[in-house]
C-alpha cells in the first residue's frame, strides 16, 4: 500500500523509508509541510505518517488544513512532542493515533494497520465479500476458505478493490495506490498483477469491466 512519510529529519526518513518499503509497503517521502500539502492535494494514500515540526507549515497546520478541505486519508503522528496536551491537541484536530519518537517498528506498522483498518469502517483485521477476504495483519487472501500468499503489489492492488467491494477502479486509481513516486510502471503492470492473481485465486475473482477497470465479485459479507 502506498504511504506518504512527512519528516524532516534525515536519518529518520531515511531508516523508516527503508524499513518500510522492506515490508512491502510504497513510501512516498517529503521533508516540509509544503511539500505534505500538495502530495496530499495529488496522491491517494492509505495512510500519513506526519512530524509536527517541520519547516515551512508545522505540522499541526498540515492536519488542520487536510482535515477542513474533507481529506479523510488517515494520519498517524510522529513526534518528540509527548506533552498531553500536545497529543489532545493533535487528536482533536484530527489525527487518527499519535506515536512519541523514539518508537518500535513494529508498533507503528501495527497501528498503521490499525487506522487504515478503521478508515475501511472494520475494526477486525479482514475486509473483503463472502467469497474474497484479505487478511490485512497476515497479508493472505481466503477464497472461499483457502488461504494464499500474495506479494507486496498484488497485496496492495486487492485491498484497493476489497475497500469497496463491487466498485470498479481504473487502471490510473489502481496504480495511484500501489505506486510511490519515482517507481517505473509499465503500461501493462496492472494487467500483469491481476494475471498472477487470477492464477493464484481463480479466474472470475477479479472482472474487467470493458474501457472502465476491474472490480472483485461478490457481495459483502
């Protein structure tokens, strides 16, 4: 899935970057609230981890600003900041869970999994219909009660489509969302994935819908 990183600092960035994309994870990375805004005005993530103090536009002002022009994109905050009334404030303006550097990884992949598992209106660790469901804590698939293993992408590509089951993405929705910034995309890589995945989950899983995109069949259960 893909993430927007918002740090400044450069040892951090680039740790957290690395870790992350190690765990199959999309990471677009900026390094002022500027730079946060337009990302966020452009891009379609499954979640943000934001510092609050940044140069440019604090932080604080990058969430207030997101929050009052309707964008719903979870945010997770990362900060030195561990005053209480630092953390309500950052939760009251809209802040979907607040972590104090210096943090474990995996607690904040566990509560990145957390907030986006609460965006897609669950708060159990599969989503998906009565024939397709995602483990989002294992990053397995059930068909009809079997499991499977799925890559990074392939992971990414289902759980875009399971968040509204039934609806149909684009070929450019889907890539937005399995793609960070910088990453070659072949004309055909969204074809390519949704191949394998037929192979691995069979073949009426995921339809195309002729010059509109693909969609998961089945209702939710």
């Amino acid at each position: 899935m893909r993430v927007l990183l918002v740090e400044d600092d450069e040892m951090i960035g680039h740790s957290l970057r690395a870790a992350l994309a190690a765990g199959g994870w999309s990471v677009d990375w900026v390094k002022d609230g500027q730079l946060a805004q337009s990302a966020l005005a452009d891009g379609d993530y499954a979640c943000v981890l934001l510092d609050l103090g940044l140069p440019k536009v604090d932080g604080v002002e990058v969430l207030r600003s997101a929050r009052a022009k309707g964008d719903a994109t979870p945010v997770l905050v990362l900060t030195a900041r561990d005053g209480v009334d630092d953390r309500v404030n950052g939760l009251d303006l809209g802040a979907d869970d607040y972590l104090v550097k210096p943090y474990e990884l995996r607690e904040l992949i566990a509560r990145m999994r957390a907030v986006i598992r609460r965006r897609d209106g669950s708060a159990h660790s599969v989503i998906g219909t009565t024939g397709v469901q995602l483990d989002l804590t294992t990053r397995e698939v059930l068909v009809e009660g079997e499991r499977a293993q799925l890559s990074a992408r392939e992971f990414s590509l289902l759980h875009a489509l399971l968040e509204r089951p039934g609806a149909i993405l684009s070929r450019e929705q889907l890539e937005n969302r399995i793609y960070g910034w910088g990453e070659e995309v072949s004309s055909n890589a969204v074809d390519v994935l949704i191949h394998g995945m037929r192979r691995k989950l069979g073949p009426e899983t995921i339809r195309n819908v002729r010059g509109l995109g693909w969609r998961v069949t089945g209702a939710a259960p």
